[in-house]
C-alpha cells in the first residue's frame, strides 16, 4: 500500500475510532450512538456524563436530528419524539466539517484549553438556544441550551470536551 493510500485509510478510519461507545457516553446518548457512528464520518463527540440543563427532575432524551457523511445534529429534548420545536426542546449537539468561515461571538476559555466562541440566544416569542462553538481538528462543533446562560452551555460543552 503506498504512503497516500495509507493516509486515506486512516482519514476513514479515525472517527470510526474514535467514535464513542454506547458506554462511553451518559445513558441519554446509548440509543443513538449506532446510528451516528453508522452514518457520519466524522468524530461524533457526546459527554460521558450529561451536566444539568435545567430540566429539573424531567427526564431528557437525545433525539437525532441529523445525521450524514460530514454532519450530524443531537436534540436534546423533555420528549423522545422531539423534532426541535420550542416547546420541548433543551438544547443541542452538533457535529459537522469545519467551514472557512472566521468563529463569531465572545471568546472564552473551555477545557482542555480550547478556545470556544459563545452566542447569547435571545428570547422573544421563541427561545433560541444560546451557543458555544468550538473546532477540533478539521471539525466544529457546538453545545446550546434553549435560552441558556455563558456558565451552563460552557458546562455542556465543556462535558463534550471532557470525553
């Protein structure tokens, strides 16, 4: 196998790898986790261990909203057939190929010294979710909370990073 062809096999294979097992990640997540690593090529990131939203005692589902070759979305949600609408729905995952677009929103700090970019999303008649965003390697990937603080959407991300 010549040394191209090598690296490409590696490039298919490294998210494959480093796709988390169903007991790597918190009980919210096992029931999507084959699907992701099924159907995207990218390193899927989920935490080990689901830091509070906010939902109190409700019970939170993971539902998957998308997932493809270079992209995938996770809605976090009080219902297990949670298309994303306002109404039960916690927050979100996502995965997706980095673009070239430059990082928008104020710079902090996250674990492991990444640097993440944090978006406030403003409620009105909806409640967006408020958005950390951050890249690794040649993906980006983001944490929000419906409405979400700076200090509970980086304790999402920061779940996300600790896997």
């Amino acid at each position: 196998m010549s040394a191209r062809a090598a690296i490409a096999l590696s490039t298919l294979l490294l998210p494959l790898a480093s796709a988390p097992r169903k007991t790597d990640v918190d009980p919210v997540f096992r029931p999507i986790v084959d699907g992701l690593r099924q159907k995207t090529r990218i390193a899927v990131r989920l935490p080990a261990k689901l830091p509070d939203l906010g939902q109190g005692s409700d019970r939170v589902y993971a539902v998957l909203a998308h997932a493809e070759h270079g992209s995938y979305s996770v809605v976090l949600a009080f219902t297990p057939d949670c298309n994303g609408a306002s109404f039960c729905r916690i927050g979100s995952l996502t995965g997706a190929a980095a673009s070239s677009k430059r990082s928008t929103g104020k710079r902090i700090r996250l674990a492991r010294g990444v640097t993440g970019y944090y978006t406030e999303g403003v409620c009105g008649a909806n409640c967006p979710d408020s958005v950390i965003s951050w890249r690794e390697g040649p993906n980006e990937y983001t944490a929000g909370i419906k409405g979400g603080s700076e200090t509970d959407v980086a304790a999402l991300a920061n779940a996300v990073l600790a896997q």
